[in-house]
C-alpha cells in the first residue's frame, strides 16, 4: 500500500514538474543553440565592444560576455550559455564562478521592465517603490562589482582553454555554406541537452515531492527576533512572512501601512529583511532545483553558496543603513 502510495506521489510530482521543466528545457535549448550558432557566424566578435566593458577588466573572454549580456533578457539563457562554456572546459570552475556573480545586475534588469516597474511600483507607490527598486539594483550592481575585481585579482588566461572553444573562423572555413554551419551549430548543442535536461527532471521531481510532504512555512518564524533586533513595527512580522512566501503579496500587506507606522525607509528595510528570511524556503524550493538542474550537485552548491552569502551580505549592510540613518 505505502508501495502505492508513493508511486502515485512520484507520477503526481512528476506530472506537475513537466510543464515546468519544458518551458526551461526550450529556453536552455535555444539559449545553448543560439550561443552556437553565434560562434559558427562570428556574431560573438561583433558584440565584444560591449561586453568587454565587463570582461575586460575581470580576465573573461567575450563569450563569457555574450553570456551576461543575454541574461537581461533571460536568466536561463545567459545560465545555459556559461554551463555550456564550462562544460566544453572552455571555463574552468573559478572563470565560471565569478562570470555567475557578474551577471547578477543583468539579471536583476531583467525583472525590472517585466515586474517591478509594472507590478511593484504601482502597489508601493512611486515614491516607496522606486527607493525599493533602487535599493535593489544598487545590491545587485555592488555584487556584480565584487565579481569584476574578483576577476581582476584572481583569473588569468590559466582560467581559460582557448582550444575548447571551436574558432570561428576555423568553423566558417569548414561549413562554407549557412545550413552547414547552423547543422552544425546543433549538433554542438544536443551534448549539452542530454546532460541538462534529464537532471533537471530529477531534480524538480525530488523538490517537488519533499515540498509537498515539509512545511517549509515555518522558516519564517525566524523574521521575529530578527525584527526586534533591528527596532521594526510589530506589523512587520506578518508583512516579512507574506513576503517570503509571496513577494507580490509582500508588498500588497505592507501597502496599508506606508506612512503610519512605517516611514518610507523602514517599508524598504522590511522588504529587504523579507527578502534574507525568504532565501531559506527560495533556495530550497527553486534555486537548488534550478542550479543542479544547471550546473550538477557539486557545482551548482557553490553558485548557492556564493550568491545566497552575497546577497545576505549585501542586503544586511542596507538594511543596517537605511535603519541607522537618522529618521
């Protein structure tokens, strides 16, 4: 019966995890053929002015660059292109690390056309939501900052095989004709599939079925001393474990209150305080799934580490500014 039972879990885990996996599972693929397809054409030269402004300076060649740049238009896309550069062993483990804490500013600008300028800004108001969403790029630009100086002090062209990367003018010179190369493009591509997708199943399934049987919810409890400490209204408990559930939903509880109790800096320290308790549940419930699916186990808890460690650090220095300034 327990037999049953857990198959009829796993098939119900596996069945919800689908539609999920497959939207990621298209844009890794279109991300990883695009990048291809980019090297066969020489389209990755023709972009380095622009990215070299950050590869330059942190010792990353210009695909790395092309990589960052793509995630200002999807985090999986930009993800997808640097797990493929690694994979090929065109980046080692640390070139690839600190490429991952670059693209965070693009990843942050993103969001900001598709939900903070159109969703959150409205509920917050201009005033508070705007010092929110700035507040929020500032800490996305100082981690990005940290991963240029990083790569200043602690890369070199050791962090770098050139011979992984097929030459494009090697390639161009053996796909003459633009259906050989984009042929080829994809065969260059289906290795990384085959290694990404089927992990990525796994992974959500695994999430998925631990999700449905923890509760995850009473991580929050720890928003509480948290808030006595740094002298917050009483209100702010509900509106931090709102938020760590929902972030949409953060902000639409703390709507009611702006002005009377909190003042403007105290709504935004009670988001970004949200925003460390939520990192418990969001880890679990997608960042672990989304890197290992990425990037395997022992790589992808690295990224975690590292980007959940900067954040908090970041995000605790504002929340201690913005608090510590006189009122």
């Amino acid at each position: 019966m327990q037999s049953v039972l857990l198959l009829q879990s796993v098939v119900g885990a596996f069945v919800d995890v689908l539609p999920r996996v497959g939207r990621i599972a298209v844009l890794v693929s279109a991300a990883v053929y695009i990048a291809n397809v980019a090297v066969a054409f020489g389209l990755v030269q023709q972009i380095a002015g622009l990215s070299r402004l950050l590869t330059g300076p942190a010792n990353l060649p210009d695909e790395v660059g092309t990589a960052i740049l793509t995630t200002t238009v999807s985090t999986t896309a930009g993800y997808a292109m640097l797990a493929d550069l690694r994979e090929s062993g065109f980046l080692d483990d640390r070139a690839t690390l600190i490429a991952v804490v670059m693209n965070t500013f693009f990843g942050f600008a993103q969001h900001v056309f598709t939900y903070y300028i159109p969703v959150l800004i409205p509920i917050l108001g201009l005033s508070v939501g705007v010092f929110y969403v700035t507040s929020r790029a500032l800490i996305a630009l100082a981690i990005t900052l940290v991963g240029i100086v990083a790569g200043a002090v602690l890369l070199s062209e050791e962090n770098v095989d050139g011979s992984a990367q097929l030459d494009p003018d090697e390639l161009a010179a053996e796909a003459r004709t633009r259906r050989e190369r984009l042929v080829d493009a994809w065969d260059r591509t289906r290795p990384t599939l085959r290694r990404l997708v089927p992990r990525l199943v796994v992974v959500y399934t695994l999430v998925t079925l631990l999700v449905a049987r923890y509760d995850l919810n009473a991580i929050t409890g720890s928003a509480d001393p948290l808030t006595q400490l740094v002298g917050l209204p009483a209100v702010s408990i509900p509106v931090i474990v709102t938020y760590t559930l929902d972030t949409t939903s953060g902000a639409a509880a703390i709507a009611p209150f702006l002005g009377d109790p909190f003042t403007p800096r105290q709504a935004v320290a009670t988001l970004l305080l949200g925003g460390i308790i939520s990192f418990a549940v969001s880890t679990f419930k997608r960042s672990i799934p989304f890197q290992y699916g990425i990037w395997g186990a022992s790589f992808g808890t690295k990224v975690i580490i590292v980007n959940t460690v900067l954040k908090i650090v970041f995000i605790s220095l504002v929340v201690v500014t913005l608090l510590a300034l006189p009122m």
